[in-house]
C-alpha cells in the first residue's frame, strides 16, 4: 500500500478525483489543513462518485499533526514538484512510501523542498507550461509507483460485461 499527502488542498473537484484513484488502487489517501473547501463539500463527493465513504482518508490540522502522527514519512517522503531536478522515473518507490502534492495554487513551501533535495521528484512536461493538473499528477506518480511493484495485489485483468473473450 502507497500514500498520498495532499498539502492544503484548494479545490474540491480535484481532490474529490484523486479520493477516487485512491479507491481504485488501495491507497491511503492524507490531507493536511488547511483547506480550501469542507470535507463534506458536495463538489468532493460528486468527483469521488460512491467511492467517498470507501476512501481510507486522515484529515490533520497541520503539517506537523500528520509527521507526528505518521512517523514513518520523516524517512520516506517524497514531494512532487515543478522545481525538482529530479524525475519521477529516477526513484525506486516501495511499500508504505508517502508522496506528497502541494495546494494547486503554489505547490509544496520551497522551505520543505530544500531540507530533503533528494526527495523531491517531478514530472517532465515542456517549459512553457507552469504545470499539470493536480488530480493528474497524483495519477501519474501514482501508477508508476504501483507499477514499480508489481501492483501490489491489484486486480490485472477485466472481463466483458456482456461478451467473452
């Protein structure tokens, strides 16, 4: 199992998005106060569909709340960025790892990002672009982490609803 830290979160569509990839592969999903919209905002349930009250989630009051309470991502915490020099690719993710988004509008405090370089990892996209959609960058680091582990125990195959392979 993997986690994902969203680091006040601001939009509710988004993180209601990323609540529902978290469903769909088994991963815990922590949120870090403050954030831009209520837990019971209408907006997150409708982008998490039914799979809200599925979603294994921890709401913490602060940054230090969820480190205290989680001391296990003080030795493995990575933080996805634009500023990074690092790809996502060049790490080798393994069970329990956290990977951590910042809020949409500023992403992860440089403050962090310059205690732990060796953790932080972005996506490559073209420099006139100032970066991706949140929802879509938890994807993308996500399913490279589960694909770096076999995924997990995931299921690997579907079946046609009204024919047969």
């Amino acid at each position: 199992m993997l986690n994902i830290v969203l680091l006040e979160p601001e939009m509710p569509a988004n993180t209601g998005n990323i609540g529902r990839t978290c469903c769909a592969t088994g991963t815990r999903l922590h949120l870090i106060e403050p954030m831009g919209f209520r837990i019971n905002d209408k907006m997150i349930k409708r982008a998490g569909l039914d799979y809200w009250d599925k979603l294994d989630v921890t709401v913490y009051d602060c940054l230090e709340d969820f480190l205290d309470k989680n001391p296990a991502a003080k030795e493995k915490l990575y933080m996805a960025t634009t500023k990074s020099r690092m790809r996502y690719t060049d790490v080798t993710f393994v069970e329990n790892d956290y990977i951590m988004f910042g809020k949409e509008s500023a992403g992860i405090p440089e403050e962090l990002l310059v205690k732990s370089p060796e953790t932080a990892i972005r996506i490559p996209m073209n420099p006139e672009i100032r970066s991706l959609n949140l929802s879509n960058s938890v994807a993308i680091v996500l399913y490279e982490a589960l694909r770096q582990n076999n995924f997990f125990s995931m299921q690997s195959e579907g079946n046609l609803h009204r024919l047969h392979w």
